[in-house]
C-alpha cells in the first residue's frame, strides 16, 4: 500500500547563528559521569536512574564554610533534611561538620537514628505533635517555636518532663524584596515576635535562645539577606537592651537558589545565580548595620538546596518519538515528574548521553504517565533521537527524592559515586513487592 503522506517540517537552520543569549552552542553529549560511562552505569542499575557526585557535594559545602569562615567567627551549618534526607546524603553532609535541620519528628528521628547528637538538630516546622516535643526535649534538640498553640504544648511538655529546655522562636519578616512568608513563625513587623518572647518570659517554663528566620525559597537576590540578617539582628538587640533577654543564635534559615532554571527566567540560572559568597556578603553587612561594631551571636544557615541540586543528574531512555500538531517534535522517556517534580518548576537542562546527528528542532520531553501533565521539558531545541537512545537530566538533587510520588510507575535506584569511581546505592528501586508489602486485604475481601 502507499505510504501515507506526512507533511515535510521546515526548520530555519543558520551556522553561527546568535540568540538573546549569544552564539547558539553544538548540543554535547554527556557520555560519563564522574569519569564513569553512563552506558555501564545505566547496565549495572537500570533506567531511570538518579546519580549523585559525593565530590561535589563536598566541594559545594566546602565552599560556603570556607566563604563564611572569611567573615563570621562563629557559625554553624546546619543540612536541610527535607531537601534530600537519603541516609547516604546527610551522611556526606555530617561527616563535612554540618548539624541537621529537620521540619518533622520523622526528619528528627531519622536524624537521631543517623547517630546526630540532638543538641546538633534544629527542628523547625508548624507542625509538632506532643510526642515529638518530649523526645526534642529529652534529646537536647533545639526546637524553634512556630506560633503560641505550640507554645502552649511546649510549656506543658516541659513542666510535665520538670525541665527548662532551651527554644528558639520563628520570625517572619513582611518588609523584603521578597515574597513574604509570614505563614511561618511569628511577625515581627506587626509586634507578634515581640509579644511572643514576652509570652516565654511570663511562662517561666523555656528558655529562649535563638532566632530563626526564613525568608523563603530560591531567592536571587542576596541584598534580601542583609535586609533580614539586619532586621533581625536590630531585633536580638532590643530583646537584650529592653527585656534582658540575650540570644547566643541568629539563625537565617536557607533559600540560596541553585544554577537550575525557573520557566519564567528569562537568563539561563548558570548566568544570574548568584554565588554562595555574594549571599554570605550581604549577611555580613546586615550584622555590621544591626551590631555596630559588637559581636554578633552565632550565626546558622541552613542550606539546602544551594548544596545538592548541581550535585545530581537523572538518566533516562528515550522510549519513542511523535510529531506534535504544532510542528514540534514529542520525545517520550521512561521518566516522568512523578520522580521530577521539579520540572514543574525549572526548565532542566537535558544532554544526550550518546552522540547524536541531525538538525536539532524544537522538542518537548513528555514522561510515560498516562497524564498529560507529565511534560519533563516543554521546548528545547534538540536533534533527533531514536528509541532506546538516553538523556541526562541536570540539577535535579534538591527535592526530587523526597517529593517524588509512586504513580503509575515505581521509583528507580538512587546511586551515588565516589571521587574515587566506587559507586553503590543510595536507595533500592522498588517493585510491585515493595507497594503490596504496605497492603491489606480486609477479611471479607479475601474469600
């Protein structure tokens, strides 16, 4: 039979030619991770597949101590659980020194469970239940206080364990360059912080020792942090000169952003995110402004995302290829934003793992849900691939890990490579027993 006619897709093709970003660059494969060949690395655990640099997860907190020491007598860095709490990753993490910040008794008992000393953990978070204030409290871990309910429940926990532990309170700042995150913690503009650490005060039953504040998440801006590390540096001195209360830990939370993309970026996140020394900068100015001179008390970060992103990429295998009624070419992959959620917010950067020829032309990456919110990338030019071809997915180890969702498929195997080529898992792919291991099957089902 004849073929049937599909209509030929025009696409402008000029050597040299320039964008808004400059000289278009020659797609490059990425062939090996690590000085490790993907092929054999996909072979060995299959696909998809997370894979993580200890190197540069190393190098990446290395580099902010080193920026912070530069400016900063006293400070800590403290790993945030919730942006990657694989045992393996927090692991790399304490053994460079850092304490663990956790948002919820499951993050604190892992924590604890990974042999961190509880005077080590920061646990922030609105949500504290009872027990898990008892075992913050008996372990020495720092509770930050996010609102007076909670208050409330502490000072009962406390009078009941017959201790005074020490406790921090969380301070939103509305006044920044920033989106205001004042669902968190207690106002400061408004009075509601000042007023909270007189409610401490005439309870009698904790003892308040540090401030916390998070201004929010993937914040470009790093005058936004001299903003805060100011307001609320003029804060601990009014506590002190006011109410004689002197805290010994201004703790600024996390936020740095990372080199990926957001969509409505118009620069690529490698030109416009700013280092790890121009945010540890602006803190300093911020301390200079509020302490005049005087020595500041500790300060804590709480880095997350900053740390880990760039240190992960995903592999994934091209399963088919469509035509679009747009005229764009559909590559489908064996990964979907059910383990990349954070495709949804970045325009990741995606290589091919193998040589590739032909004229790269616009291309959306769909995952293989059968949802048509599973879009991996919505346009990126691109040259053809062929089934059972691979991509590299870029900056993809904040958050996926601990967001990702078992939907429709299962999740794959987490590795991490050493700097000295070893490699091993971080976390085992699951199958159809790992889910039916969580299943019951009421009694009047089963005959």
């Amino acid at each position: 039979m004849k073929p049937r006619y599909e209509r030929p897709v025009i696409v402008r093709h000029v050597p040299g030619a320039t964008s808004k970003f400059g000289v278009l660059s020659a797609t490059r494969p990425m062939k090996a991770f690590e000085g490790l060949p993907i092929a054999d690395l996909v072979g060995r655990y299959g696909s998809p597949l997370f894979l993580f640099s200890e190197k540069v997860l190393r190098e990446r907190i290395r580099e902010l101590r080193d920026q912070l020491a530069r400016r900063f007598a006293d400070f800590t860095l403290a790993w945030s659980y919730k942006t990657n709490y694989l045992d393996g990753i927090c692991r790399v993490f304490h053994q460079e020194g850092a304490w663990a910040e956790v948002v919820s008794g499951m993050e604190m008992r892992k924590a604890l469970r990974l042999g961190v000393p509880g005077r080590q953990i920061l646990f922030n978070g609105p949500y504290k239940t009872e027990a898990d204030l008892e075992q913050a409290f008996r372990s020495g871990v720092r509770v930050h206080i996010d609102h007076l309910d909670e208050l409330a429940l502490a000072e009962r926990v406390a009078d009941r364990l017959g201790i005074v532990p020490e406790v921090g309170i969380r301070v939103s700042i509305s006044e920044l360059p920033v989106p205001s995150w004042d669902r968190f913690g207690f106002n400061l503009e408004s009075g509601r912080a000042l007023e909270a650490v007189r409610r401490i005060l005439r309870g009698g039953r904790l003892d308040l020792r540090a401030l916390h504040c998070h201004i929010g998440t993937f914040i470009q801006d790093p005058d936004a942090y001299r903003l805060a590390a100011k307001a609320i540096g003029l804060f601990s001195v009014v506590l002190d000169q006011e109410l004689g209360v002197r805290v010994d830990t201004i703790d600024l939370g996390g936020g740095f952003a990372s080199h990926n993309t957001l969509h409505a970026q118009y620069l690529p996140g490698d030109e416009v995110t700013p280092s790890v020394g121009q945010y540890v900068e602006r803190i300093a100015a911020g301390f200079e402004e509020a302490f005049d001179g005087a020595e500041p008390p500790r300060l804590v970060l709480e880095t997350g995302r900053a740390l880990v992103d760039d240190a992960a990429v995903l592999v994934s295998t091209v399963v088919g290829n469509k035509r679009m009624r747009d005229g764009r070419r559909a590559v489908i992959i064996d990964a979907g934003v059910n383990i990349l959620p954070t495709a949804w917010w970045y325009r990741h950067d995606v290589q091919p793992a193998q040589d590739v020829y032909g004229t790269p032309e616009p291309t959306v990456f769909f995952g293989p849900l059968c949802m048509n919110i599973d879009v991996v990338r919505e346009r990126i030019m691109f040259p053809p691939l062929r089934a059972g071809d691979r991509v590299v997915i870029g900056h993809v180890g904040a958050y996926n890990v601990t967001q990702w969702m078992q939907f429709i498929t299962t999740r794959p195997n987490v590795v991490m490579v050493s700097p000295r080529g070893e490699h091993g898992l971080l976390r085992r792919a699951e199958d159809l027993e790992t889910l039916l291991a969580q299943e019951e099957m009421p009694a009047w089902l089963a005959s």
